[in-house]
C-alpha cells in the first residue's frame, strides 16, 4: 500500500532535467526541517519551499480539505517546473499522497514509510506523536506493521503543537505543560522509539528530550525522506551536477512573519513572497500534463 517506485517509462519524456529545483512544502515551518537535511544530504540541489501559513494547521483539517490543498499546491509546483516534490507534511502524506500520485505524473515522495522503516530499525515498541488528522488516519501504524508485524504502536494526537511552534514558543511553560501530558501516556507504555510524525516537532527536540527517558530513540522522518530523495533522483538520473541556486520560499500568508520564524531554524533570514494559488477542480489532470 505505501509502497511506490517510479518507473523510468512512468515519465514523460523530456520533461524533467538535473538542473530543475525540488519542490518542498508544509503548512508552514515544519518542512524547514526538511529542508535542512536536502541542504545536508544534496546540498548541490536547488529547491522551491510553500508554506501553506494562511491554512495551518492541517492537522485538524478534513481529509478532503487536506486533498485540495494538496492538488492546489502540486498544480503550482508543476507550473514552477519542479523536477520532484516532497510532501514535508506528514497530514497531507498520510492523507492525499496516493491519490495525487495518480494524478500527478511527476515524482512526489512522502514521511510516512521512510520514517516507519526508520523506527523499526530502532525497536519494536514505537510510539507515534502526530497531529490528530495524521493519528486518524493511521497510516503510520500500518506502516510500521507493514515493515515489522511483531512491532506495537501507539499514536498520541497532539493538536496544540504546531500552533505553538509557529508562534515560537518551545521554551514556554505552557508548552513543556502540554508535552508531557501528551507524552505520559507513551512513557506509561515504555516505548522504546518515538517518531516525530510531524516535521514541526523536531523544533521541539530540546522539550521532549527532557522528559523522555534517555533510552528512547527519536526518528525524524525528514532525514529518511530526503535520503528516499536522493535515491529516486539517481535512479531517474536527475541529480543536479551543476551548483545550486538559492532557495525560493514562497507563502500563502504573511511573509514576513514567516521571515521571521523561519531564521532561527535556517540560520539565514529567507526571503519569501506572498501567492495565491491556483484554484483547480478533481483532478487537475490537465495542468500537469
């Protein structure tokens, strides 16, 4: 079920090249954390960053809410001639990214199965913190059984997260105040790995740290992705062989709060710009083609 490779027949001719940028996007800051590991692992890659801000959170959206967002921002990456996307948002990959697959002849890759594959490396008692739309769906728990059958899994649903990481209050009283409660139930159970089935929640690191006993390990879904990444990049021989250009950021709302936030996490203040995206029907099949 979660299981995809891209053919090189599956492609249209002609129509991607090593130079194109990657398309990466999130609702807003969590995909940084992705970014950071393209940055790390391919740093001669150019990339499109979208963050969805003016819709975040995803994590309480419906799943048909969540499908077209999804078709909206695809439809704009294509546009951008992307070579790839990579879906930096666990909700959207949890929901949306098998239907879009079939609706979009372009590569798009999703956190789900490289961060469950990841886990099961780790241990056998994986606990999941997720946003509720994600934990619903539970698609990490039958992808980690895919990997492992003899694995246990338990998913906690943890809604507040994401607003307060936008906000930058990690550090916050309240914040460590909330973590724990969503975190007691998964100590209580002795998980021995936890997965960040958010890429918001690694910004949290230094929190969750603290109040986890120092034997659990934590998987971060974004390092297994990009290394999925470059791996369908080489097998459809588009990595880039040139130098990188400098990555555009774009956002459905404010840009300069995005700025903002977003230094802390790149160590560079980005530059993005405000779009609106397109408005497209089901499926936006002619747009991609």
């Amino acid at each position: 079920m979660f299981e995809h490779r891209y053919e090189l027949n599956h492609l249209p001719t002609g129509s991607f090249h090593s130079a194109s940028p990657i398309g990466l996007f999130d609702s807003g800051l969590g995909g940084l954390t992705v970014l950071r590991e393209l940055y790390r692992q391919v740093p001669q890659e150019s990339v499109i960053y979208f963050g969805d801000t003016a819709r975040l959170p995803y994590g309480t959206k419906s799943p048909e809410e969540i499908l077209q967002f999804v078709r909206e921002i695809l439809t704009w990456m294509v546009g951008q001639g992307v070579k790839m996307v990579v879906m930096a948002c666990n909700t959207s990959s949890a929901l949306a990214l098998e239907t879009v697959r079939s609706e979009f002849n372009i590569p798009i890759l999703g956190l789900i199965l490289p961060g469950a594959r990841a886990a099961v490396q780790h241990g056998k008692r994986v606990g999941v913190i997720a946003t509720p739309a994600t934990v619903k769906s539970d698609a990490y728990r039958h992808a980690i059984l895919e990997v492992n059958s003899e694995a246990q899994v338990w998913q906690v649903g943890c809604p507040e997260f994401v607003p307060l990481i936008e906000s930058n209050r990690i550090e916050d009283p309240y914040t460590v105040a909330i973590a724990q409660n969503y975190l007691q139930t998964l100590i209580d159970e002795k998980i021995d790995t936890l997965v960040y089935g958010c890429t918001h929640y690694p910004h949290l690191a230094p929190v969750l740290r603290r109040i986890l006993p120092p034997s659990v390990q934590l998987v971060d879904p974004a390092v297994h992705v990009v290394a999925a990444a470059v791996q369908e990049l080489d097998l459809l021989g588009l990595r880039n062989t040139r130098s990188a250009q400098p990555t555009r950021f774009y956002v459905s709302g404010c840009p300069e709060t995005f700025n903002k936030h977003a230094t802390q996490w790149l160590g560079y203040t980005p530059i993005a710009e405000q779009i609106e995206l397109p408005k497209v029907g089901m499926p936006a099949l002619e747009a991609v083609e």
